[in-house]
C-alpha cells in the first residue's frame, strides 16, 4: 500500500485528490494539511510513502516544505503539484530534493502513474514542467559562460544512460532504449549517482546538465570523451 500525504491550502482541491487516490487499491491518503508547516510536521511524524506538495501555501511554502522534508525525513519522496509552471519554482523544488513536478491539469490516470512511477525511483515530469526546467537551465548556464571541466570518467553505457536521464526518461524507458532490463539500468545509475555526488534523479538531472554545459569548448562542441 502506497501511503500518500496531501498537502494544498484549497480545501475542494484536497477533497477530491484524496477521492481518487482513495479509489485505488494500492493507496491511501494516510493525512492532509493545509500549509507547508503542516505538512513538513505530518510526515516526519507519520513517515508516509509520498508527500504530495502544492507550492504557494500560508505559513510555509511547498518549496521549503519539500526542503525541509528531504533534509529532516529523506525517505520519503515529495512530488510538487501546483498550478505555477514557473522556472524558479521549478528549479528550487529539484535542487531540494524533489522526486517530481506535476501541473494540477494533470490528468487522473498520469497523476497516479505518477505516483506509482515516483516510489520506484523515477523522476516525473509533465511536458510542460521539462520544457521549462530544459530553457531554464540553458538561460542559467549560457549567462555563466564557457567551462572549463567536463563529466566524471564514465563508462560509454553511462554516458548514454547519464544522457537519457536528462532528457528526463523513466528507467524503464531507458532499458527499453537501450534493450537493457530495468536492474541493470538501475545499477548503471548507482554508479552515474556516486560519480557525480548525489543521490536523487531531480539533483542528478541538474548536475548532468551543469557537467555537459561545462563540458563544451568554444565553439559549443563537447570535448572528445564526455556526454
């Protein structure tokens, strides 16, 4: 059973995501709160599977909730569902720490998916959230400049596993691309984890990315040997 807590300060908003995941088998909503401060106390107390976070919320913001709750309570993964496609917002809520970003015009079927996807150790993205978070990082690393350093010694498998990661594919997508089972593309990313220094797919995505913006010489080619 998938434990799931709810955290939005709109209450018909609560009410009928907790209806729908209440219909599913392998969930429950085991709380909701109505800010950040709430829902950063329910889930160290309660240690649910999935902290599902609106951002703009009284008291405390989802973003630092989803902070907080990553620091303090590292185990449980924190999906943002929210009505602001904002690159701020966006950016904030991964390098804490967040599992996934979601709109609240989701659909019913993508937002469990999500959730499900979520406790196997995917990242997930909705179309619009990735296209943002892609343009701005790109903004962020074209105002610093040329790098100077590249990726980590990867394998020429991690190089393309650590490619497919930022372009946000699950790991099952990756072993389908690949023609790799889903154990052996997890292993690969342990490795591509441990080599860069993290240890969750929204703080890989962003370093991946720093690496490969780093990475390329002045003609905006990446030098020979890395992603």
């Amino acid at each position: 059973m998938i434990r799931v807590l709810l955290a939005d300060d709109q209450v018909l908003m609560a009410d009928g995501l907790k209806t729908i995941i209440d219909l599913e088998e392998d969930m429950e909503v085991v709380a909701t709160a109505g800010d950040g401060k709430a829902a950063y106390e329910l889930a160290c107390r309660l240690k649910p599977d999935i902290a599902l976070l609106d951002i703009r919320m009284p008291v405390m913001d989802g973003v630092e909730s989803a902070r907080l709750i990553k620091k303090d309570c590292p185990g449980v993964i924190v999906i943002m569902l929210t009505t602001f496609n904002d690159e701020e917002y966006i950016l904030h809520a991964l390098s804490y720490g967040a599992n996934g970003y979601l709109l609240k015009d989701i659909q019913a079927d993508l937002l469990l998916e999500a959730i499900r996807n979520s406790v196997s150790g995917n990242l997930f993205m909705t179309a619009p959230v990735a296209a943002k978070l892609s343009s701005g990082l790109s903004s962020i690393y074209t105002s610093v400049g040329p790098a100077k350093m590249g990726m980590p010694a990867f394998s020429d498998r991690e190089k393309e596993i650590a490619d497919l990661i930022e372009k946000g594919m699950s790991n099952r997508q990756i072993a389908a691309s690949l023609y790799l089972s889903e154990g052996t593309v997890k292993n690969y990313i342990s490795e591509i984890y441990a080599k860069i220094g993290v240890k969750d797919r929204g703080k890989a995505i962003l370093e991946i990315r720093r690496y490969m913006e780093k990475g390329k010489d002045d003609n905006g080619s990446p030098p020979e040997g890395n992603v």
